[in-house]
C-alpha cells in the first residue's frame, strides 16, 4: 500500500502499517507521498515520520539498505515539506496576528473619536444655550433698568431757578393790571429762559441715566465675559482629557503591538530550532475599547 493510503487511515493502524513499506511503495513517489497537494495535520505527519523511522530501522536490520537509503529520503522530504509548511503557516498566523491588532487599534480610535466627538459637540451645544439665556435675561433686566432710571432718576422735573420764577410772578401781575403788551414781553422772556433751564435739566438728567446705564450694561459684560470664561475654561480642560486620553491609548496600542512583535520573535526562533514540535501559537489580550472604558469609569 502507499503513503496516500496511511493518510487515510487513523492513528493507531497507521504505526501498524510499518511493515508494509515496500520498494515498489517508495518507487510511486505520486501515489505514496503528494506533499504538495496533501492536507495533513501535526499528528498524522508525526505518525508518518515514526512509521518511516521505523521502517528505515527494520530495513537496516535486515540488511535492506537500499531500501532504507529510499525511505530516508523519503522522510527527509517529509520533514522539509512538513517544516516548510510549518514556517509558511506561521507566517501567515502571525500576520493575521499583526492585522487584527492594526484592526482593533483602527476600531479603537473611530470609537476613541466618535464619543470624544460627541461629548465636544453636547458641550458647545450646552455652551451655547447658557449664553443664549444669559442674553436673554440681560435683555429683559436692560429693559426694565432703563424703564425704571427714566422713572426714578432724580430730578425726575425740571427745578427752576429765581429768575425764572421771578419772571412768570411779573408776567401774571402785568396780565393783571392789563398791561399785556409788557406782560408779553415778559412771557416771551420767560419762555427763553425755561426753554434753556428745561434744556440743560434734560441733558443732566440723560446724562445721569446714561451713565447709570452703562454701569449696569458693564456689570453685564462681566457676567457674560465670566460664563465666556468659563466655558473657554471647559473647553480647554475637554480638549486636555482628551488629548491624554488619546496617548494613553496610543501607549497601550504600542505596548500591546511591542509585545506581540516580541512574541512572535520568540516563536519565530523556536519554529527555526526546532520546526516540526515547536508550538506556533501566540497570545497578547488587547486593551479594553474605548466604550468599555466609559462603562468601567463610570
């Protein structure tokens, strides 16, 4: 029987099919052995190196050399396909290693910046509606503050003066004695001068309340220029978090991908010394997501 059958088979009648390695078996290298097309696993090719080891001992025994000489051959063959398979698929195991650390890193970040991107954009929104009421009340307090100076600022009517007063008795004591010519003058007279004591109460007065007004719009710029501040404040410190956060993650993803590379070095090194019975496996824990982390701090 040939080396294609023994793959077949299971274990156990596999070391029993020793004895059935004969000349013609090894003379048919497409029948008993297709190394490029075979599909075998660890344990079967371990099996068939024993078989053929086994068989090279029981030739030499029997003085069967250049059947021995064959099946050394023969196992030679095996063990560098098997070796070189080995290297190839540890090659391609440790850049799909490498890959999904790049892929969970590439996760990580998207996950990173959406909710950093979404806490950026619920805090200007909320931002932005603290200085919107905040404009909103100012308006309404400017208002009833400037209704209420025009009310209550003091001298709330003009205070005339002497002459003033002096000039309207003389205007109604002439209108008395019928002198309207002289009372006419007079009049004409006093409404000059009223004229220009109204005009210069008036200007005093918006004088007064202006300035009234312009404290109280100054001790409304420095509550808004406070919540500005504050704001600014927040905002600085978001980006600050974010930005240690970000290198936090960035360390983590390094750490993570250095101790893998050194893994696979390691690995990489024993498959060299010892290609047929070194494990190939590798294992390196991935830091937690970014959404995890939120529900772990919280």
């Amino acid at each position: 029987s040939s080396l294609a059958v023994h793959r077949a088979t299971p274990r156990r009648p596999l070391r029993r099919a020793a004895p059935q390695f004969r000349r013609g078996a090894f003379a048919a290298p497409a029948a008993a052995m297709d190394m490029e097309s075979a599909e075998i696993d660890a344990h079967t090719v371990q099996d068939f190196v024993e078989v053929l080891e086994k068989h090279i001992l029981d030739c030499e025994k029997r003085g069967q050399y250049e059947e021995a000489e064959l099946a050394r051959s023969r196992l030679e063959q095996l063990r560098q396909h098997e070796e070189e398979r080995r290297r190839t698929d540890l090659r391609k195991q440790q850049m799909t290693e490498r890959l999904a650390i790049e892929q969970a890193h590439a996760n990580e970040i998207n996950e990173f910046n959406e909710i950093w991107d979404r806490k950026s954009a619920e805090f200007e929104a909320h931002a932005a509606n603290l200085q919107n009421q905040l404009a909103d009340r100012h308006r309404a307090e400017h208002q009833a503050q400037v209704e209420k100076l025009r009310r209550d600022t003091e001298p709330r009517t003009p205070r005339w003066s002497k002459d003033l007063l002096n000039l309207r008795k003389i205007q109604e004591t002439l209108a008395k004695m019928k002198k309207y010519v002289e009372a006419e003058k007079t009049k004409c007279q006093a409404d000059k001068v009223e004229a220009s004591e109204h005009a210069m109460w008036k200007q005093k007065r918006e004088t007064r309340i202006g300035a009234l007004e312009e404290q109280f719009c100054h001790k409304q710029q420095l509550e808004m220029g406070g919540l500005i501040k504050r704001i600014q404040s927040g905002r600085e410190e978001q980006r600050q978090a974010r930005k240690t956060e970000l290198e936090r993650m960035l360390q983590r993803y390094n750490n993570v991908k250095s101790q893998l590379e050194t893994q696979q070095r390691i690995i990489q090194q024993r498959v060299e010394r010892f290609p047929l019975t070194a494990p190939s496996g590798t294992s390196v824990s991935r830091p937690p997501s970014a959404g995890q982390r939120q529900v772990i701090a919280s």
